[in-house]
C-alpha cells in the first residue's frame, strides 16, 4: 500500500537523476545564501500594526501526528518540544483514529502550550496510480468523546459527520483534491487551504534538489533549503474554498500535516520543530483583555479557540518567511472610522464602509472579491473603499530574492445587502 511516508522516501530515491541540468530537471531557485540575506532584510523590518480592541492573537499548528498514528513515530515529548521551542500558543493533534487517543493521546494545558484534541479520519481516495492517487479526510477538532464506528469497523459518513457536530467540534476536509464525493463539503465547516504533504507531492520535480541540499547544507540552513519546496500557493484549494464562501461562511485553514517520519542521511527531513514553524494558524479570540497584557489574560482554552476557528477570525501564515503576528484585516464605518468586523465576520453593506488590511511587514496585498482578485498594493497597508456585496479576503506576499512568495491568507469578511 502506498503510504504517505513511502510515496515520498521512493520519490527521494528515484528522483536523483532528474537534477542533471541538461534532462531539464530541477526547477531553478536562488541560492541558500541570497535567500537567507532576503529574509534577513525583511525580518529587520517588522513594525507591528495596533491591536484590535476586544481580541487577542494567538498562533499555533492544526494537524499534527504522533506515534498514536500508524505512520508516525513522534513521541508526545518531542510534539511538546517542539511546540515550545516554537512558542506555539495551541497545538491541534488529530492522529489517524484509534480509541487510544482518549485514553493516551495529548490533551489540555501543557505548560504554556494548549494542545487541543482531534482526529483524522479518512474519507477515501479517487482512482489512479500511486502518482495521481489522492486520499481525503475529515479533521474533527475539539472532539471530548470517542467516536463510534458501525458495523464491521465501517464509518457510516452522515452518521460521522452528525457526531463531530454533536460534540460542538469542528470538522475540516483535509487533502480535499483527494474527495471522492464532493457532497460531503456540506457537512463540514471549512477545509484545508494549503497541506505541507500536499504541496510536497505536487512538487516532486524539486524532491531532488532538496536532498542533494539537505546532504550538504541542512544543518546549518534547514530554513532556506525547505522554503523553496513547501511554500506555494495551492491554487486549486482556494478556488474551491472561494466557491464555497460565496454561499456559506466556511473556514479556510492551513494544515501543517507533521509527521516526523522521513528519514534520510540518518537525520529526519520532516522535524516536528521545522513543521510547526513553517506554517502557522493565528487566531483572534475574544478577550476583554488588551492584547498589550496578553500574558495577564485569562488562558487561551479549547471552547474558545475552537468558538475563534468557528466564526472564520484566522489567517494563515508561512512564518517561516517571518513571523506574521500583528496582521490585520477589518470593515471600518468610514475611512478612520471605528472597527466594525473583522476577518471571518458578516457585515452589512452602508456607506462609507472600508476595508483595511495592514501587514507586520512591507509586501504585496492582493484583495479578492468572491475569488476574484479586483485591487493590488504594496507597502503595509491596503485599504478599499467598498462599494458593493461579496466575499472579500486578502492575500499577502513577500518579495525573497527575485519572485514574490505567499506569506499570508486571511479569512474573508463577508459584505451582505
């Protein structure tokens, strides 16, 4: 059976010839060096916008695995760690279904670190050879109970879907280019705008640069060696979310998909420290506490995490570029005006009504209205005199070297009549 781990070792292993510049192999990219001068003079500029009153920011990782699942060997020390060593606020571990989990698996405070408790379940595969196969699952977050599988260990889907929500948990499509039936995206609460796994297959013609670099140089420059392979746009994945925002709010996340289970050159690939910083969840939550006293706040607890994922206030970032806290994107009632809503809230259409959004660090805004993109700017700041209905959500990208990269995608606000 073709697992994740053995699809990528055999594309590790067969891919080496594909290098050999005059085959046309590996696409070209800047060097280890020019990337990390880029990032460097981009991280010297972080100025952190104003806070929003009435939230507070937290960052953390959805889907993660440890030894629970068959395919990972990841203690719950080394999650932990690597958690802490990245300052993660919350931690969402959904390992392959065991009722194991319950009993075994990571779940509540550990120390500064909130580590909420999923599963993933899998929805089934569309047909093709190992190269084309994809699998679809469901990501049930915030789960406080076992679920129950029917006959014969058989997951009846309705009955699957109906249990999540019993539980007040969220359920989120993982790998959705891999759902067989596509009915099921009525169920769910939202779905995965980009997957580290994902994009990783979808690039196999870059696999052999990689690990000719992780062979010499990923001890000392893991970071710009990674960053050319995982962060991408996933394109398909945004347009189908932007499908479905245009009739329903419905969440789009990033999955960190983090295993700890590739090997090669007797060091791991895939560390649970470099897969938590790649790509991270920032979540707004209610708080009457200012975000400048943040650490005398009242504890960041799953009901309300789960509640922040739930209403859309959540972008993505690939904080491997540099740390994306402070990010914005609110409806103001006139320019300068008082906050009105922000990422993931519904506001009605009125006179004056603008939309800001306002960046850590210089890069280039895009604002999309109902998947179409209708106005660009770079600097900090994007604001948008809006004059008519839809689903509006921003995306932010920085300059490294010699292309424009994806840094953030932010949760729409969704302008009604």
């Amino acid at each position: 059976m073709w697992t994740r781990r053995r699809f990528i070792q055999a594309a590790l292993a067969s891919g080496l010839g594909a290098c050999v510049p005059v085959l046309g192999g590996c696409s070209r990219e800047p060097s280890v060096g020019a990337i990390r001068d880029a990032l460097a003079a981009l991280r010297s500029q972080q100025v952190r916008p104003p806070s929003v009153a009435g939230y507070v920011e937290f960052r953390g990782v959805v889907h993660a695995h440890s030894n629970l699942s068959h395919d990972s060997t990841g203690t719950p020390q080394e999650v932990l760690e690597a958690a802490r060593l990245n300052r993660l606020d919350f931690l969402v571990v959904t390992d392959h279904y065991t009722p194991r989990i319950f009993t075994e698996g990571l779940e509540g405070r550990q120390g500064a670190v909130l580590v909420v408790r999923g599963v993933e379940i899998a929805l089934g595969c569309t047909r093709g050879g190992a190269l084309t196969r994809r699998c679809a699952s469901v990501l049930a977050v915030g789960l406080r109970e076992p679920l129950v599988p029917g006959a014969n260990e058989q997951w009846d889907w309705d009955a699957l879907f109906q249990s999540i929500q019993r539980q007040g948990a969220l359920s989120i499509i993982a790998h959705p280019r891999g759902m067989m039936n596509s009915s099921y995206f009525r169920y769910a609460d939202g779905m995965e705008i980009y997957d580290i796994a994902d994009t990783v297959r979808d690039r196999l013609v870059d696999v052999p640069r990689f690990l000719l670099d992780f062979a010499v140089d990923y001890a000392d420059s893991r970071d710009e060696i990674v960053l050319p392979l995982i962060v991408e746009r996933s394109g398909w994945n945004l347009a189908e979310w932007d499908r479905f925002t245009k009739t329903r709010r419905f969440i789009g996340l990033a999955g960190n998909d983090a295993h700890q289970n590739l090997r090669a050159f007797g060091r791991y690939a895939d560390p649970y420290a470099l897969s938590f910083k790649a790509v991270n969840t920032h979540v707004l939550a209610a708080s009457e506490t200012a975000e400048s006293l943040k650490a005398f706040a009242p504890g960041l607890t799953t009901e309300k995490l789960v509640a922040a994922l739930r209403a859309g206030r959540a972008f993505a970032a690939f904080n491997l570029l540099a740390d994306a806290t402070g990010f914005r994107f609110a409806a103001h009632a006139g320019d300068g005006g008082a906050v009105i809503a922000v990422l993931g809230d519904e506001v009605p259409m009125q006179a004056g009504l603008t939309l800001v959004a306002q960046s850590p660090v210089p890069g280039l805004f895009e604002l999309l209205r109902d998947g179409v993109p209708i106005r660009r700017r770079e600097g900090r700041e994007l604001r948008h005199r809006v004059d008519r209905t839809g689903v509006y959500r921003v995306e932010v990208s920085l300059k490294v070297v010699d292309r424009w990269r994806p840094w953030i995608f932010a949760n729409p606000i969704y302008v009604r009549a």
